[in-house]
C-alpha cells in the first residue's frame, strides 16, 4: 500500500514532506561524531563485525528459493510448514527397562524422534565392568546386548517414531544392535526411519577414543553407507555433529569449518569407494548445537546448507543433489546448574533461532539436563518448549522466516566466506583427520574458548541467574547423577567364541544374535589393529566457573554457619552511593559472596567501626566519583588499619588509579572489570578456596 492509499493518511503525501536520506548521508553523519560509529559496530566471536544498519545492498548473492539450490532457505519447497519439524529429545536412564519407560512416556507426549546415545564405556569399546564411571550431561544408555536394544524398541512404534543413533566409535556396533532387535521382533528394517549417528572423527573429538582405530573406522564410511542404503534406505549412515566443538567453546566460524571439513573427509571416502555423488549426498545428517545468539545461530544454520551445497558441487554434483536434514540440538554449553530454571527461557530462545534457521529436526535439552539426570518433569517442560512454538506460536507454518532479512542475508554472506576460508585452512594441513591427530583443532577450539571465557569473566556475556542477578538465598534443585546398573540376573549374557565375531556389519548383526556384546563386536571389527586415543576437546559450560566459586560458598556456609562477607562502605548520601551500591550487591553474590551494610556512613572513622562490627573480610567502597576526590586515599588506608582483608571501590579511578592503589585499594569495580578474578582474589584470601 503506498502512503496516498492509506485511508489514515488522507491526502497527506509523506514522501514529498520528509527527505529520504540515503546510506552514505546517515555514515557521515555518524562518523563526524568521534567515537559515534565505533561503537555501534559490534563484533561476535569468530571476528565478523555487526553493522549498527543494514540495506538492500548488503548480500552480493542470491540465495535462491525454498527446496532448491544452494538451499539456504530450506531442503524442501513448503520448508516445515506442513507437519513441522521432528520433534526429537534424548533417551535418558543409565539401564535399558528405565530407558524404555521414559521412551514410552516422551511418546506418549508427542515426541516423534528418539536420539539414543550409548554410555561412555560402551561407545569407548570398553568391558563396564572394568571401567571407573564417569558422570555427566553425556552419559547415556549402557546398551551391552542386542536383547537391551529390544527391550528399547518394545517401549515405543517404530512405524511413527524415528530412531537416532549415537554409538561414539563404537557405532557400527550399536547399528548392528538394532537392526538385530528388529529382527528378532519381526520388525522390517527398511520400515524404520532416522539415522545411524556413524560420526568417527567426531567421536574422536568428543569422547577421545576410536576403538576401530582411526584407518579402520574411516574405512567403514563407505562400507556402512553402503549397508545402511540396502537394509535400513530411510536411515542415513553419516552423522556429522559440530557438538563436540560448540560444546568446547568453538565460535560458529570454526564450528561451521570443522563440519565442512569433516563432511568432504566422508565424503571423498564414499566417492574412492565408486558410490556415487547423488547416493553419497543421501547418507548424510548434520547435528549442529545452538548457542545464544539467536541471529547468528539461525544463520549458521542457512551458511551450513550453502557451505554443503557448495561442495556438493564440487564433487560434480547435480543443483538437486541434498545437502542433508540438519539436527539442532540446544546447547549443552549454555545450560546452568544454578538458577536452572533460567534454562527453560534458555532453551526457547536457541529452539526459536533454530526453526529460524530451518531445522529439520530439534532436541530442546531438559533444563535440568547439567545437573544430573532429567526428571520426568523437566522432560516434559522440554517437550512443550516445541508445542508452544508449534501450537501457539506456530512458527512452522512459515518459510524461511529469516529469509529478505538484510541483517540476516549479510551476515550470511560475510559468515560464508569466512567459514570457507577457515575450512580450506584445514583441507590445506591434509584435512579434518590430520588436524584432529596433530592438535590442530584441540589448539583452534582452545583459543576461541580463551576469547570466550574473558567475555564470561567481564560479565559482557552475562549468565543471568549466575553472573548476574544471583539468588543467594536459591534452594538447589537436585536430580541424581547416572549410575551403571548391575547386569541383568534374570538375563545372563551369553558370551560366545571370539572367533564367531566377524568384522562385517551383516555378521555382527548376526554375532549379536547369537548373543555376542557391543564390546566384542568392536574387539572383533578392530582386529590386530590397535585402537586410536587422544585427549578429548572438553566440554564446558559457560556459567561452570562462577558456580565452582558458589559451591565454594556453600561449603563455607555449611563449615562456618555463615558466608564470606563484603561490608559495603555507603558513604556520601544515598543518592551518590545507590547505584553503585547494587551493582557491587550484584557482583559479589556472583561468587558466592554475601553483602553487609550499615546506614549512610559520614566519616571514616565510622567507616573503621562499622567494618569492624560487620564481621566481614572485605571492604567496599560506594560513592560519587566527587566523594572519591576528596576521601581517598585516606579511607582505604582506614579500612585497612580497621582489619579489611580485601579493598575494593566502586567506578572507575581514572588518573588516581596508581595513588588509590598504592593506599590499599585491590580492584576497582566497574561495568567491565575481570569479575570472575575480583571474586577468586577475595574468596582465596579469605581461605575459602585454594590455589
């Protein structure tokens, strides 16, 4: 409608009345204010700046239409709008009759995939028994036997529910595991839907170990895609998951470039093998985790399609050939174990960019998932995440929602260039393998991690419930940490020959059968060959610091029936004193710490008294930056005569920095100070923690 049809308008003509101004107008005029501009550029990690504006001119390249090449808008033409994503979440519960009931249970509220992940020790090709248990956010399903597997597939419809695969680098195992359930039941394979998870370099980024060895498992791509295609042709072989480096602190430039890079190394072993370009193609998932920022995030997931599309191209691909259903998976790394509630809000922001971003599939993780294993109500609150933006919301019936957006498009375009670079870095250095064998990756993830962890430190990325807003006075929410379940009683295994273990995945289906173990059938495919370590790219949380000075704190409180104390020095009237006053309340909780005052304090001999009656350790100082001029640096030497462990003051000291320094002041608390080391600084030497 032009402004002389709008009947609310009348005859006003708005566009003869006001000047359009143009681009270059609004940059003069920014950039003739010093400063101005800068800081409305922005920069994410990875190094692409954000424009404060964007135009029409920003994307040099089309991205084409929904369904077709290079399907940055989407893998199909209506995208989600008909039947909307798969709504996938994670099988829980450290023994199979457990997992089976929780199966049942997310069934019954309307999951339609299951994302079934081994346990350490069985995706590891280790006997249980012999191995320490490690508890965490990755633990999953101690799956021994093919009978374990049939008591999983009991629980649920495998005709309308989609099957998941995550076996580390004992996959091959665990694929052979279900397709031997399904027979033994009288179920068809070719019926069942989902994917294998086959993930070798990025089980050997995760979980440090491929029990196969590194030749060997790399030798299977082609060898599982082909029996995958012939026995299971609705359930994809390959499975790459950018998990293991997102989790770790990857930014989404080399997120993206490790996925582009693992992908050709796959996929040039389909191709030596004489599988051609378009069966290739089809043989491949994408499980991609999804941070914080929702514009970014929504846009890697359209530059992974492109990415893709591009080196499908490459290989000669046809324009129709698919780049693959793409799998976004909530962030491990954003979940908190303090305040978790924050985590549903969390979970709604990364599950709202991925279905931006055009996600085939989605796994809204529990809020409770980083503290142990999820309950049967968190479950539930991560499955009505996908039912509000489903049903109420209805996000899935539009396509591409992202899609003319300028800032989107032209972030899109810079993120695919610079992926693209960061990606032929890697194939330059012999490629994916050879960068994960030479420390290559574990360096890059290390350093983006660094640049991330400063940001967490200075509070730039506020994790509110944590760093900001903490709740002192929070009751912590307890779930129980996995525990491997004894063996079964009432089903011994039956352990047979070694020798009846072939390394084929048709005879470790029927291996399997006859009663063989997963941990067998990865002794056997391995052969003579000697199973590849190394160490894993750690997962980390990014509230996981600031909670470890919580824990800190508690057991502090719990020792000595009360916390470490800050005495806050208000001085100077309410009204110089207020703000800075909470915003130092606000830091200090962050570690654990809790904060005591007294009314307005006039003098600093008040001040002496005051401090010494609070019982606390450290001292802060509140007040306008006038008070400051003329108080200090007579108040710090004060507090310090008065017993103050710990000096600290509020804003920034500017030229007396130096001088106030020298009186006794520690730090100086402001918007971007390191506040992670202010807290570790008073809480070590207060005693509260070592080292």
């Amino acid at each position: 409608m032009s402004d002389t049809d709008n009947p609310l308008l009348g005859d006003l003509q708005v566009n003869e009345l006001f000047d359009r101004p143009s681009m270059d107008f609004w940059r003069a005029h920014a950039e003739s204010r010093p400063g101005e501009l800068r800081h409305l550029v922005s920069q994410i990690p990875g190094g692409l700046e954000i424009e404060p504006l964007y135009t029409a001119g920003g994307a040099s390249e089309s991205t084409g239409w929904p369904g077709r090449a290079p399907f940055v808008r989407g893998l199909r033409p209506l995208a989600n709008a008909v039947g909307g994503w798969e709504v996938c979440q994670p099988t829980v519960g450290s023994d199979p009759p457990e997992a089976a009931r929780i199966l049942a249970l997310d069934a019954d509220h309307g999951v339609k995939g299951v994302w079934i992940r081994t346990d350490w020790t069985i995706r590891r090709g280790l006997d249980p028994d012999g191995e320490a248990v490690r508890t965490s956010v990755a633990d999953g399903i101690v799956i021994t036997t093919s009978d374990d597997f049939e008591l999983l597939l009991s629980a649920i419809d495998t005709t309308d529910i989609a099957i998941h695969l995550d076996g580390g680098g004992n996959g091959v195992a665990l694929s052979a595991a279900l397709v031997a359930a399904c027979r033994s039941q009288d179920l068809n394979p070719d019926a069942v839907t989902g994917s294998h998870g086959w993930d070798p370099l990025g089980a050997l980024a995760g979980d440090g170990e491929l029990p196969y060895g590194m030749d060997r498992s790399l030798d299977l791509v082609p060898t599982m895609a082909r029996w995958a295609h012939t026995v299971t042709p609705r359930m994809p072989a390959l499975t790459v998951s950018t998990l293991p480096y997102q989790t770790a602190g990857a930014d989404p430039i080399l997120e993206l470039a490790c996925a582009t890079a693992t992908g050709v190394e796959y996929l040039r072993r389909l191709v030596d093998a004489g599988i051609d370009i378009e069966s290739a193609a089809g043989q491949f998932r994408w499980v991609v985790g999804i941070g914080r920022d929702l514009f970014v995030e929504a846009t890697k997931l359209r530059v992974l399609r492109r990415l893709w599309a591009r080196v499908i191209e490459t290989f000669g691909g046809s324009a129709s050939c698919p780049t693959g259903p793409i799998h976004a998976v909530t962030s491990p790394r954003c979940l908190s174990r303090r305040d978790p509630w924050v985590n549903m809000l969390r979970a709604t922001v990364e599950s709202t960019a991925a279905v931006i971003g055009g996600a085939d599939c989605l796994t809204v993780l529990p809020f409770d998932s980083a503290i142990g294993t999820s309950d049967d109500f968190g479950r539930r609150m991560a499955t009505n995440v996908h039912a509000i933006m489903r049903e109420e919301s209805q996000l899935h019936r539009i396509i591409d929602p992202a899609g003319g957006s300028y800032y989107v498009e032209s972030l899109g375009e810079d993120m695919a260039q610079t992926v693209w670079s960061r990606f032929q870095q890697i194939e330059s250095g012999g490629g994916m393998a050879k960068a994960l064998k030479a420390g290559v990756i574990h360096r890059a993830v290390a350093d983006a991690a660094a640049g991330q962890s400063e940001l967490l430190a200075t509070r730039r990325w506020p994790v509110t419930g944590v760093s900001t807003f903490p709740n002192l006075a929070e009751e912590p929410l307890i779930r129980p940490n996995p525990r491997r379940p004894a063996a079964h009683p009432d089903r011994p295994i039956d352990r047979p020959d070694e020798s009846r273990v072939a390394s084929s995945v048709e005879a470790a289906v029927d291996a399997l059968r006859d009663g063989a173990t997963l941990i067998q059938i990865a002794a056997r495919i391995r052969g003579p060959a000697t199973p590849t370590s190394m160490d894993s790219i750690s997962a980390r949380r990014e509230a996981a610091e600031f909670e470890r000075l919580r824990d800190a704190s508690d057991v502090w409180l719990a020792s000595h029936q009360k916390r470490p104390r800050a005495f806050l020095c208000n001085m100077g009237g309410r009204s110089a004193y207020r703000a800075r006053a909470d915003f130092a309340r606000n830091l200090l909780e962050a570690g654990g710490i809790e904060s005591v005052t007294d009314s307005t304090i006039e003098t600093a001999e008040e001040a002496a008294a005051a401090f010494a009656a609070s019982g606390a350790f450290t001292a802060v100082i509140c007040s306008s930056d006038e008070f400051y001029v003329t108080a200090m640096p007579g108040l710090a030497r004060t507090l310090r005569d008065a017993g103050a462990g710990v000096v600290l003051l509020t804003g920034d000291p500017g030229e007396h920095g130096e001088s106030w320094r020298h009186a006794g002041v520690d730090h100086f608390l402001t918007t971007n100070c390191d506040a992670l080391a202010v807290l570790s600084h008073i809480l070590r030497a207060e005693g509260v923690i070592h080292g």
